[in-house]
C-alpha cells in the first residue's frame, strides 16, 4: 500500500509539471519532508523523480514544437557548473546539523518572490502582440546557473525558477518556457542526482514508483497547457508556489499534516479546474 502510494503521488505531481514546466522536484521535496525523509534522502531521491518527469514532458512537449534547444542547452550548461558549486555547501550544512532550518528557509524565501511575480504577471491582460524575446547569451547563462544552484541546493529540477525568470525577464511565451525549461532541467538533473548518489543512500524502490507515475502524468499536464491562456497559466502557478511556500512554513513549526493538506487542496482545485475548462473548450 505504501508503494502505491507513491505511485500515485509521482502521477499527481509529474501532471503539474507537465503543465507548469517545473520539473516536479520543488513539490516533491517539501512533501517528503513533510513525510519524515531527511533533507539529503529528500534532495536525492526527488533529484531521481525529477530525471523521470523531465524526460516524460520532453516526449510530449517536442511534440507539440515548444522547446527551444539551443536555449534550453546554454541554460542547462551553466546550470550544470553551478550544481557542482552548491553541492559542498549542502555537505556543509548536514555536518554541522543546519541543514532541517536552512533548507526549508531557502525554500521560503525563493517561493515567496516567485509566488508574488508570477500571480501578478497572472492579472497583466493578455497581450496579443508581445514584444519579441531576449534571448541575451548572459541572461541564458545567468537564468541555467541561479536554477542549476538552487536545483543542488534544494533537490529541485529547477524549474520552478527557471519558468518564471524566463518569462518576465526574457520574454519567453509562457508555453515555450514550460517545454524549454523541462530540456533544460533534464541536463542540470541527470547530473545533480549523479553527483549525490554516490554518497547518499536512498529507497531506490520508492523512487521508482515514483518515476513509474509520470508516465501518464507528464503527458496529460502539457496537453492540458492547450486549454488555458498564458495569464492563466501564470496565476495558477503563483497559486502553486504559495500551496508549496504554505507546506515549509508550517513544516519549521511541525505542522506537518496541515502543509500536506493545504498541497492536497490546491492539487484538488487544479484537476477540477483543467476538468471543468477542458469540457468548456470542448462544448465551444
């Protein structure tokens, strides 16, 4: 029962990172912390689901042409350097015993801004006629190394940074965003979950009842991107980042049960939200 537990988790998460392009670690690590599993077992093993769900949405994601390759490969290089750097920092912390405090506070902190950009670029009118995208060589290597840090740092793919900072900082179509940032987070992943799996032992089980859950999932998610406008897409992911944010807060204060019930509501909202706007589009 427990496995299929998890089964059913991975499927649930691997369907909003199919839609958001986040990767899906950056849900999966504060829920198993939530559970019980250290933050080292947690970054690993969410490290393991994110090369899982990265690879699922790519396949749907090259089908539906909204990935950008050359982009996707500068951000996921300097992403790469960067996960090498913050790996002796995360050592650093378990060591000395500040990794329960500060891992969850790093969260809060990146989830908060991210959360309060993204529901107010939600409320901007959609524009028909948006300038063109920046793709600045610096701005590229600048988004892949913040989101390939954090990534190391917190057992995230990274996209959950990556999305919103190429978005309103380059001027990345929401959708092709979600498809880059997923090719890219497969590069800074692969490697992450390498370098830690050398010296951190996890359920190799668990994580592949994880995986086992986006193989339908991820599909689904990035499907389900072509029922809703771009300012859409944009405020239902603040609203994800604040469920997310809601869980570490209360996580710090051993709340733990709340902050997987204040996730499973938004979880609850977004399915019933994609299946009321799924049957609209299709009576229209």
């Amino acid at each position: 029962m427990e496995y299929i537990i998890y089964l059913l988790l991975g499927g649930l998460i691997s369907v909003l990172s199919g839609f958001f392009g986040v990767g899906g670690g950056f849900i999966l690590t504060p829920i198993l912390l939530l559970i019980g599993f250290s933050p080292l077992e947690a970054i690993t093993t969410s490290l393991f689901f994110t090369v899982g769900t990265s690879i699922s949405g790519i396949t749907a994601h090259i089908r539906l042409k909204n990935i950008l390759w050359k982009e996707g490969l500068i951000m996921g290089g300097s992403g790469i350097v960067a996960t090498q750097l913050a790996r002796p920092l995360v050592y650093a912390l378990e060591a000395r015993g500040w990794d329960e405090v500060v891992i969850p506070f790093l969260y809060i902190i990146l989830l908060l801004y991210f959360a309060i950009k993204m529901i107010r670029q939600g409320k901007k009118p959609e524009d028909k006629n948006p300038p063109p995208a920046s793709f600045s060589m610096p701005k590229l290597l600048a988004v892949g190394f913040v989101g390939g840090f954090v990534s190391a740092t917190l057992g995230v793919g990274g996209g959950f940074i990556i999305v919103p900072l190429i978005i309103t900082s380059l001027g990345f179509n929401p959708k092709k965003a979600v498809g880059t940032s997923l090719f890219a987070v497969l590069l800074i992943v692969s490697v992450g979950f390498v370098s830690y799996a050398v010296n951190t032992d996890i359920d190799y089980f668990i994580g592949l009842m994880l995986v086992a859950g986006t193989l339908v999932g991820s599909q689904f998610g990035a499907r389900m991107t072509g029922y809703f406008e771009n300012r859409e897409m944009n405020a239902m992911l603040g609203l994800l980042y604040l469920a997310t944010l809601a869980g570490a807060v209360l996580k710090l204060f051993d709340l733990n049960k709340m902050g997987l019930w204040i996730m499973g509501i938004f979880i609850v909202y977004f399915f019933v939200k994609s299946i009321l706007k799924t049957r609209v589009m299709k009576k229209g």
